[in-house]
C-alpha cells in the first residue's frame, strides 16, 4: 500500500458510497459527524503528537473520508417523485419546458430534452422541473425546420403524448422506465405535427449551442462524403451517436465479437491520444501535453460527454498531470484519483457495470502487466 497512497482514500470513499444504502440517516446530520471527526482529530494532535500521526490519524481520516462518501452519496440520490408517474400514457397533453440538450438529426425523429416549466393533463396543471425526453415525429421537411431552429435553452410550447418508459413486462427484460429514472427523467413526450411545437422564447445556451453546430457540421460533412452505410458507422465512431447504424452492421459487428468498438470509450480516447501526441511531438514538453489534454477534452465534448469517454479522459488527464509534475506515474495511483473524482462529481457511477468495467480492466492491467514482463512471459 505504500506504493499506492491514494488508493486508500478512493476505497473508503467507495464503501462510504456503498455503506449509505444501509444507514438511513437524516442528510443534516452528517456535516455535524464531520465537524465533530475534525474536531476529535484537532484535539489528538495537540495531545499525542508524534504516535497518533503513526497510527490514530491514518485511521481517523480514512474513517472521515468515508463518511465523506456516504455524505454525497446521500446527497446526489435521484427521487422522483413527481405527480407525472401516476400517468402511464396521456393523450392531448400540453407541455411549457425549455430545451436542455438537442440530439443530432435521426432518420425518422428530432430527440431533445427539455426541463419542464407547466404540463397540462386532464384538465390539470402539474408545474415541476422534471426532465423529459422530447420526440418530433413529423414529415422530412417539418422535421428539417425544426432541427434548424431549435437551441439548448429556448422555450417551448408543445401538445402532444405524454407517456412513462416501458417497463419490465418478463424476468430479465429491460426495463426503460428504470433506466430514464435513474438518469433523473421522469418520462417521455412525443408530438407528430409542426404546429405542436412553438419557440416562444429565443433565449440560448451560448456553450451548447456552439457545441451542437460543431457536431451538426461534422455529421452533415460525414453524410455528404460518404453512403448511408458508411455515415452512420463514422458518425457512431466519431459523434458518439449509434442511432443511424444500419441493422445488418450492427450484427456483424455482433457476431465477429467486437460490437463493443462501436461504443466509444477507452479505446477511442487511446487512439485520440496518440494521435495528439504524434502531433505534437515536436513541442516541448510542457506545451505538447497542454495541448494535449485541451484536445482530448475538445474530443470529450465533441463526442456529447458520454460516461465511457469521460472515465477515459479523466484517466489520461491525470496521467499526464502527474507526469508533468515529477511524481510516479504509478498506474494504480492514478486512476485512483480518476475514480475518487468521478465518484465526487457522481457517486452513482459506482452502479454503472461500466465504471466498474473499465476500472476492474485498467487495475488488472496495472497490477499483472509488472508481474509478467518481470518473469518474461
């Protein structure tokens, strides 16, 4: 372990995480566990000195750091519990939101989602801030004017159907509704004609929209350089976007047992990152890894900041840091750190079979890789 320092904070930070799905105590309660842990820790040093930093002060920070991971454990559950999932499908319902996030153009629907301001349904007004997924399900041209008008932060008036994910109807199926709730959205609203939609408000999230031209440029490039086919597959590659592979390239990719290429993840941000460092390799130092990391984190947002490629990102980020600060670049170490950062900023994440994944691949690799050039296999 004491080559590996921070690995044992992101541990007790991981079984605070876990831990706080069995003590249910009030959220108020633990800044003043904490304070009263600073405290103790405060009057120890005063008293023991030299033997409490031995062996009392290892064991009372980790046990802080893990109250520290039930705190915002705690702190970021997603609870729905909004009147809407009383409703499983609603016809007629009128809906006041403004656009959070525009999807790029599908063949058949424009997809965006949008935080509720006032929904009607039934002759009742709901106000709430729940998010939804907005589909538009119009003609190519009405869908075309709406996909050119439509920005992160306007304000919107739709009718249409309101209605809940689907849900698990067998043992084992997917349950969509699920899912939507635990990404914070409550259900789903679809329209089918332009006058159902209304821009009442023209107000723009400067950042998303910039970002959305960017990728509606790339992928319009892509379609314009390349078939059907071919657009769909780079669009999955370089966009993050799988909505336009075709079905029989899909299953190839299935059954020659490398369907996962298509998800862009670690493996695509490794290949961006020497692409980067190859492009730069005639800089100093300190410059090529700047502008390294400025592109991975321009790929990162290029790409709708995915979980997969943000654990990616992250990984190489701190790689690189630590490098250029002179400290051991110990593998272990440092997508330590990754983990304890990603966890910070969103303790559900240790839930993601993918998080778990990619963490349980990289440390494998870290700690057999050693062991094998060592007995030169």
């Amino acid at each position: 372990m004491k080559e590996y320092p921070f690995i044992k904070f992101t541990l007790a930070f991981i079984v605070g995480i876990l831990a706080s799905e069995l003590f249910q105590y009030d959220l108020n309660y633990y800044p003043i566990i904490i304070f009263l842990f600073v405290l103790v820790i405060l009057l120890l040093i005063k008293h023991f000195r030299v033997r409490f930093y031995k062996i009392i002060f290892p064991v009372l920070s980790l046990f802080l750091i893990f109250i520290f991971g039930s705190f915002i454990a705690k702190q970021s559950e997603i609870k729905i519990e909004s009147p809407l999932i009383n409703y499983q499908k609603e016809k007629n319902t009128k809906l006041y939101a403004q656009v959070i996030d525009v999807k790029l153009e599908r063949s058949f629907e424009i997809v965006f989602t949008a935080s509720i301001d006032s929904i009607f349904i039934d002759d009742k007004i709901f106000t709430s801030s729940d998010l939804l997924i907005c589909k538009f399900r119009g003609d190519s041209l009405q869908r075309k004017y709406l996909y050119n008008n439509l920005n992160s932060g306007n304000k919107i008036f739709l009718t249409g159907t309101y209605q809940k994910g689907r849900e698990r109807r067998n043992p084992g199926e997917f349950d969509y509704d699920k899912y939507l709730k635990s990404n914070g959205i409550t259900g789903l609203f679809i329209s089918y004609q332009t006058d159902s939609i209304n821009i009442i408000s023209n107000q723009k999230n400067y950042f998303k929209v910039l970002l959305h031209s960017v990728r509606k440029e790339i992928d319009k490039t892509i379609h314009d350089l390349h078939t059907p086919q071919t657009a769909g597959l780079l669009r999955g590659l370089i966009l993050a976007d799988r909505s336009e592979i075709d079905y029989e390239t899909k299953n190839e990719f299935i059954n020659s047992g490398v369907v996962h290429i298509l998800a862009v993840s670690g493996l695509h941000v490794g290949y961006v990152l020497v692409i980067f460092i190859f492009i730069f390799g005639r800089f100093g130092i300190y410059l090529r890894s700047i502008l390294t990391i400025l592109g991975l984190i321009a790929f990162m947002f290029l790409t709708g900041v995915p979980p997969s490629v943000f654990r990616a990102t992250l990984m190489a980020v701190v790689i690189i840091i630590a490098f250029l600060s002179n400290r051991s670049t110990n593998i272990i170490n440092s997508i330590s750190i990754a983990a304890f950062i990603i966890l910070l900023l969103n303790p559900n994440e240790i839930y993601n079979p993918g998080f778990q994944l990619s963490f349980s691949a990289v440390i494998a690799i870290g700690v057999l890789y050693p062991y094998f050039q060592k007995n030169d296999f």
